[in-house]
C-alpha cells in the first residue's frame, strides 16, 4: 500500500503517540549475554534507575553468559513475545551470523531492534618500534617479508575481524594473533610482542600518554577528546573498516510496535540523561542511542562486512 504525502508527513508524528500507547504491566528484564563486570554493564545500570522511573516497573538485569553470547540470544528467543525481555547485544551478534550459522534462530529474522546505546572507539595501536604515525606504519607494514604481527582479543572478535579487514584493504604484510581477552593481549603490544592491534580507546589512553604505544588512527566518526592527535580512520583514508565495540538493544520481532516504540523512546530518554551521558563517556563510552531503524541497518551493515571478511579469510571457530 503506497503511502500519500500527507500520511508520510505524519509517521513522526505518530511513533511518540504509539510510544505511550503501551505500558508494561511486570518487570522488565535486561538479558546480559556475558558474565557479571562486562563492558555492557555500566550501559545498563546507569540507565536503570531512569528506566524504571520511565516505564513504572523494575529492570531487571539477568545474566546469561556461553556460548559466544548465543545463550543469551536464545534465552531471549524463548521469552514471550511481550515487550517486557530485551537483550543487549554487540558486534558478536553481526559476526555470529556467518560464524555460527547452525544456531537455533536467525539473527536477521527472529528481532527486532530497539535502539543502539553506545560504542567505544578503537585505537590502531602500534609499538613504537614499528612506527609513530600512520604514514610510517603504512610504510613498515608493506615491506616485503614485514613479518609484522596483530593481536585480538579472541577469533571473531570484532578487533579481530576489524584488523584481517583492515590488513587486507591496506595490503600489509601482516599475520594474526589471537588471545583470550584484552588484558595478555594489551601488555604483549606495550611489550613489542605483537607490533599493532584495533585496541579499545579506554585502554589505550594511558599507554600512549606513556609513550608505549603509538595511536596512529582512531576509528570513530570524528577525533576523540582523549587523543586530539590522532586521525580518524576516515582522514588517513580508510572509512569502510569497522573496528569498534557497539552495544544495543534488541527484543523478539513479535513484540507489537507501540511496546517496541516504548521501549525505545524510554532508552533515548535514559541514554539522553547528564547523568547517563557524562559517567559512560568518562568511562569510554561513546552515547549513540541511534533509533531502531537505523540500528537495524547498522547491525545488517556490520553482518554482510563481517560475512566477506570471515570467508575471504577462512575464519572458523569451534
């Protein structure tokens, strides 16, 4: 059914009306895919109190970590589809969708996005012994027999499949390394056993205040306060490599929109609180609470990029 002039000038209008048009009637749970003391965290318990005041019941934050986050997202699949479960989710859910594609729902069907919190940059981390800026880093990396290594914090993670991206586009010679985490991984880049990785911003910070690394590029829509210094991935020309960690909310595609449409409206609302805003970017954090429609583009964006990625290079996990 095509939509007149007039209709389509009112849909704005009407999404705040359907908004209120719903109210939940029992607690509403948060399903985290990830043990206690995560990054995604913080996101959740700054804007819980905010939340509830909102929407007049409890939020609930349950914890449902395995799986590479797969757990968490087929917990959600078995919650009614009654506006009162979400589930966080991050990269993993768009690279989930080529790595495991045997898992008992489908990413891309199943959801509905709610709304797209935040994001934490990445820092193109290089030790100073490679290089110092980007143009040098370039330079070293596609030298013949460069033997320069990556690190990650585990296969598929997204600065894993952000750095293979970005070795491929930039044609360095260059091998991946993978850890379980950040924290081996960070201290054997500070340490020169690895010569650069897509590291997140907050842990970069000090070490390059320290000169321990050298942050060439930053991918983040603009310059980050952090590191005034350091380029956009844009300005040293390379825009389409995603490396970064999002976070965001997403329930069962069944829920009814005027449920879906409360729900967003109440994370704008919270993620748009000084409160909010200001504690999660002095922790890192990047405020986007971008609305559902762009997020789900976002999250198909990141899927097909993901998707290329992992075939090109044969990326498995177990």
């Amino acid at each position: 059914m095509r939509l007149t002039r007039r209709a389509a000038a009112l849909l704005p209008l009407a999404l705040p009306a359907m908004a209120q048009s719903w109210s939940p009637s029992q607690p509403v749970r948060v399903i985290i895919p990830f043990p206690p003391g995560g990054t995604m965290d913080p996101v959740v318990r700054l804007a819980q109190n905010f939340l509830q005041q909102d929407l007049g019941q409890p939020v609930v934050i349950d914890h449902r970590p395995g799986g590479a986050t797969v757990v968490g997202t087929v917990e959600l699949q078995r919650a009614a589809p009654d506006g009162h479960t979400l589930l966080m989710i991050a990269n993993s859910f768009a690279a989930n969708v080529t790595l495991r594609p045997n898992t008992p729902y489908n990413a891309l069907r199943d959801f509905a996005p709610i709304i797209m919190a935040t994001v934490v940059p990445h820092v193109l981390a290089v030790h100073p012994s490679v290089a110092r800026d980007f143009p040098a880093f370039l330079e070293a990396g596609r030298r013949p027999g460069a033997g320069l290594s990556f690190g990650s914090y585990g296969i598929g993670t997204s600065n894993h499949l952000g750095g293979e991206q970005f070795r491929e586009m930039a044609r360095l010679n260059a091998v991946h390394v993978p850890y379980t985490g950040s924290a081996q991984a960070n201290t054997d880049l500070i340490g020169g056993r690895i010569q650069f990785m897509f590291a997140n911003l907050p842990d970069m910070i000090q070490p390059a205040q320290l000169g321990q690394i050298a942050p060439v590029a930053i991918s983040n829509e603009t310059r980050v306060r952090e590191l005034p210094q350091t380029p956009t991935m844009t300005e040293v020309g390379f825009p389409l490599v995603l490396s970064d960690s999002w976070f965001g909310l997403i329930t069962r595609a069944e829920v009814p929109a005027p449920a879906r449409a409360r729900l967003e409206a109440a994370w704008a609302a919270a993620l748009a609180r000084p409160e909010v805003r200001g504690r999660l970017e002095e922790q890192g954090f990047t405020v986007l609470a971008r609305p559902s429609a762009a997020f789900g583009a976002e999250i198909r964006r990141y899927a097909e990029t993901y998707a290329q990625v992992i075939r090109a290079n044969n990326i498995t996990v177990n």
